[in-house]
C-alpha cells in the first residue's frame, strides 16, 4: 500500500489514542501516602496511548506524518491537537514530574522524546519553531539524562524491550547529530566501541524472546552503522555475524507472528517485524556497494515488512496505542 494511504489510515486512530487515558499501565515511584493522581493529572501532555513513552512516540508520528504528508485529511485535527498540547503550563507539569523522578523512562522513552525533537528541527515554520521553543526544557533534561545514563552505564543492556541499550544510543545518536551536541556524540560513540567493538559470534538462534519488539542482534548492527565507515563497519559485521550469516538469516531471523493481539507482551511482536524491516535495510544500505550481503539483507527487509504491515495496524488497543510509530518509522525510511 502507498506511504500517504497507510498514514491516513492510522494515524486518525493515534490522534484519537492521544486523548484516550484509560486502560493506563502506569510506571510510577510513589514518594508519600499522597503521591497519586490520574494519568492526565501526572502527564498533562503524555497521558494517552496506554504509557508515557507510547505517547511520546506516538506524537513523533503526528508530527512526522504533519511534516511528510501535510495535506492528509488528518491534518486540521493533528494542527490542534498539538497545540492544545504543547504548553508551556503543560510542559512545565511534566518537567517537574521528571525532575523529581530522574530515572523515569531510561533509555527508550527518554530516547524517543529526543526523535520528537529531533522530528520538529527538521520541520521548520512559525508554528514547530513555537513549539520548539515550548518543548526546549523537556529536551535539555532528556539530553542530560541519557548523557547521565550512558556514562554511568557499566554493561549494555542486551534486551529485546525497552529496556535495550543499542536502540536507545541509536536514536539518540540521531538526535546529538541534529542538534549540533558534539560531546554527547562522543560519549555515545566511545561508549558503543566499548560495549559493542569487540563482539563476535552473536547468538541469533536466541532470538526471539516471546515479548520482543526489538532485535538484541539487528539492533547492535544497526547502531554500529551509524558509527563505523562502510569498510570498517562491513569488517565489523562480518567478525559479529559471521562471515557466511547471510546465507541462514532468512532462517535465523524468519518474521514472526503475533499468538494473541489483546496481550500487552505478546502483542510486541506486532512491532518486531516492523524493526526488523528498518534495521535490515539500514544494514545493508550501509553495507560497500559490492557487498554480497546487501541483497539477502534486502530481500529479509521485504519479507518482515509485509509481515509485519499485516499485524502492526491491528485495531486492539495493545497493538494500537504504540505499533504505527514502528510502521511510520519503517515506511517513511
């Protein structure tokens, strides 16, 4: 299906998930007797889309969908409901919610506040750079705590979930390229040849675990593309992979299906065929031209997409409220 169709087709339903609080899995430290409050209440702004860091990337999604497919029938409703969104009253309740909390959200939801930004430098008119502006304290403080977070960090976390070190310095990484964050691009890159440098043999007959929405393996390579040059980065793969792993991927990395749509754990898979997909493809782009793993890399991209697309927009809420930012990460490239 084309980009602009399957955008219009989901992304009415994110506007509407964005102000839809309850079912909420909460992810929140209670400091005294009186520390409670409802979702909205605790995140003026990031309250929908069942948790805090689906929201966030779900408005990564509008705004994305805004900067690329502006003239979609969604757009007027996603105008509005950003800016009745980004607040400075808003942003200043969530603020104090995090700086109270400095952990809340290490790294993926702290990583994905930064693509939202990262999405709004890219999109430049009078209103993003308002909102920018608006938003600008929430992105210092989530810059400050990944810096936190990636220099005190001892081992990579080498998980399938959120919890996954690779993903979060990725999009980060991405972010301290925009904006010009010299020694946090830096640190991550030192902290990646650290953790990742010397890695070999990767256990691929592992994956997957049954909660995954990322690939530990893929999502490695993935990072360290953006960080070594292709010859270098080709070498790397080869001693990580194995030289010949081309060649039993599509077996080793088959898509999955999803068993149960309505399980919040088990309906991740519904976003590990669409990671897979984008890691897969920026893999074998990043691979020399005359690389004979680019076309197998390739071809396995295709396949986790069209499985992917098939489960990723399933209408139950535990799909809904996260899987299209996957969908709109992968198809928009």
């Amino acid at each position: 299906m084309d980009a602009q169709l399957l955008v219009e087709q989901f992304i009415p339903v994110t506007l509407a998930n964005l102000r839809r609080q309850y079912p909420n899995g909460i992810l929140h430290r209670m400091d005294a007797d009186g520390d409670v409050a409802n979702p909205r209440q605790m995140h003026p702004i990031f309250y929908g889309c069942y948790d805090w860091h689906s929201a966030v990337h779900s408005y990564w999604q509008v705004v994305r969908a805004l900067r690329l497919f502006g003239h979609g029938a969604f757009a007027d409703a996603a105008w509005a409901l950003l800016d009745e969104s980004f607040t400075e009253p808003n942003v200043a309740n969530e603020l104090d919610y995090l700086q109270r909390r400095l952990s809340f959200e290490l790294p993926y939801g702290m990583a994905w506040l930064l693509q939202l930004m990262t999405e709004l430098r890219h999109f430049d008119n009078a209103t993003t750079a308002r909102w920018r502006t608006t938003l600008s304290p929430l992105e210092a403080h989530a810059a400050e705590r990944m810096t936190a977070y990636f220099t005190r960090l001892p081992l990579p976390i080498r998980s399938g979930v959120h919890s996954q070190t690779a993903f979060g310095m990725a999009l980060t990484l991405d972010w301290a390229r925009t904006a010009n964050d010299a020694a946090l691009v830096e640190l991550i890159i030192e902290r990646a040849l650290q953790f990742y440098g010397s890695d070999a043999d990767a256990p691929l007959a592992y994956e997957p675990s049954a909660a995954d929405f990322l690939s530990p393996t893929l999502a490695e390579a993935d990072l360290m593309r953006r960080i070594w040059p292709p010859a270098e980065f080709s070498a790397w793969l080869g001693r990580f992979l194995g030289e010949d792993a081309h060649l039993g991927l599509a077996r080793e990395l088959a898509p999955v299906g999803v068993a149960d749509a309505s399980d919040g754990q088990l309906a991740h898979f519904a976003g590990l065929n669409m990671s897979r997909a984008w890691m897969l493809h920026g893999i074998a782009n990043a691979l020399p031209v005359d690389d004979l793993r680019r076309q197998p890399f390739a071809e396995l991209a295709k396949d986790h997409r069209v499985a992917g697309l098939s489960t990723a927009l399933h209408e139950d809420y535990m799909v809904s409220h996260w899987a299209p930012s996957f969908v709109m990460y992968l198809i928009t490239a």
